[in-house]
C-alpha cells in the first residue's frame, strides 16, 4: 500500500472513530441561521454531511482525472504506433526501392565489366597474334 493511501485510511479512520465517540454531541439539535430564515437542525450532522459529500466529491473528481489520463495516454500510444508502423512501411519501401536501384546499377557495372573485359581480352590476342607474326618473320 502506498504512503499516501495509508494516509487516507488512517484520516478517514480517525474521523470515523471522532464521529462514533462524539455522536450525541453531533445530533444535538441547535438552531441555525441559513440568512433568510431559522432552522433547528443538527449543526454536527450538518456538518459530516457536508464532510462527507465533498469527500465524495473528491473521490470522484480522482477517479475522473485518473481515467481521463488515461484514456488520453491510450489515444497518444495509438498514435505513436500508427506513426511507428507509417515509418516502418516507409522504410521498407526505401529499402526496396534502393535495392531495385542498386540491382540495376550492378547489372550496368557487370555489363560495363564484361565488355571492357572482352576489349582487353580482344586487344592481348591482337599483340599476342601480332607478336607471334612479328617473331616468325
């Protein structure tokens, strides 16, 4: 249990045990002046009500904070998923696209290699057939 709930129970039960020790003081009668007019009521019942409902109040307005934060953390992690899955796919298509890109540019460099392959190779068998006339002439 956290600190600030053990708090809450132990002020909450201190209360509770004021109110048991002190119920007849609590439900004496006495007369009240609500401005416009007199009542006779009992000014500690009056009172706990009021602690009571604002207690109440309280609690609710928690619960209400607490549940709105977090619904609002679960929209921002849905969000920050889609963003997540949105780079992702973008991602991948650039990884694609560089590797279509890089396969094209390969088969250039391995036609360019081929061929300038095929010049030198051609180039030797002209000094080599060149050489071999030149020395038996």
């Amino acid at each position: 249990m956290r600190i600030r709930t053990l708090l809450i129970v132990i002020t909450l039960s201190a209360i509770a045990a004021f109110v048991w020790l002190n119920w007849s003081a609590i439900t004496l009668t006495t007369t009240l002046s609500l401005g416009v007019a007199t009542i006779q009521a009992p000014l500690g019942f009056l009172l706990l009500s009021l602690l009571v409902l604002f207690t109440v109040l309280f609690f609710a307005f928690v619960i209400y904070s607490k549940t709105s934060g977090f619904f609002k953390e679960r929209h921002h992690s849905r969000e920050m998923q889609a963003t997540q899955e949105l780079a992702d796919s973008a991602e991948t298509s650039r990884f694609t696209e560089l590797r279509e890109l890089l396969g094209v540019e390969l088969k250039k460099q391995a036609e360019l290699y081929g061929e300038s392959t095929a010049k030198v190779l051609a180039r030797l068998e002209k000094l080599d057939s060149d050489f071999r006339s030149a020395i038996k002439a």
